[in-house]
C-alpha cells in the first residue's frame, strides 16, 4: 500500500465524496425532493458525513481515533442507505436508481470495513505518539 499523506489520497474518502456529490446534484437538486427541505437535508448530511468523517479520523493523527472515525462514517453510510429506500418508498427515485445506490453504498461499506480491518493488524499507533 502506497504511503497516504493525506485524507484526500483515501480511495475510501475519495469514493465517499463522489456518491455525497451523487446525492446532492443528481437526487436533491434533479428529483422533487428539491422541495422537501427537511428529508433533503438529511439526506445530504449523512452522505456528507461519510467522507467527512473519514477526513476527521485521519487528521487526528492517531491509528486508534482514525478507526473510530471510521466506524461512524461506516454507520452514515448505512444510514445514507437507508435513506435511499425512503426515497424509493416516497417515489423521489426509479427502481434502477436505488439499486445502483444501493449496490454503491454497500461496496462503499465494504471498503470501509476492510481498511479498519488493515488498520486493526498493524502496530503503528500513529504521528500525535511518536516521540
């Protein structure tokens, strides 16, 4: 594995910003969600705390935070996902549409858990306990 030396160098992180922006331009700005501010927002801040949260963990510095920053951005994944259904469920988006999204969020999910997974076999406690 190449050395990161930023958050922007993540394939998680970077595949995590492409679906935020999925979700923003194409659903929230092209559907009549547009019009149903509260569930909008949601929706865009979960997606938007997928890759926020992958940035946050990696700028602590530490092997141990980073992982826990990962769990949560798995989890607004998740909850991202969910939120696709409801969009299904309400008639905001095509059958097509959620299959996609979904199938990406799950694969995003999946890259999450194996690089906690890398994370979780190494001895490296990160740069804030290096002396």
């Amino acid at each position: 594995m190449a050395t990161i030396k930023k958050f922007e160098d993540l394939e998680i992180w970077q595949e995590a910003r492409r679906l935020s922006k999925e979700i923003i331009i194409i659903i929230s700005k092209s559907t009549n969600l547009k019009t149903d501010y509260k569930f909008k927002e949601q929706i865009k801040s979960s997606a938007g705390s997928a890759m926020d949260n992958i940035a946050e963990g990696f700028e602590r510095d530490g092997n141990l935070e980073f992982r826990q920053f990962l769990s949560i951005a798995k989890g607004s994944a998740g909850e991202t996902r969910s939120q696709i259904y409801r969009l299904y469920d309400s008639e905001y988006i095509t059958k097509f549409d959620l299959e996609k999204l979904v199938s990406e969020y799950e694969t995003l999910n999946k890259r999450i858990a194996s690089f906690i997974s890398y994370l979780n076999k190494k001895n490296y406690k990160g740069l804030k306990f290096k002396s």
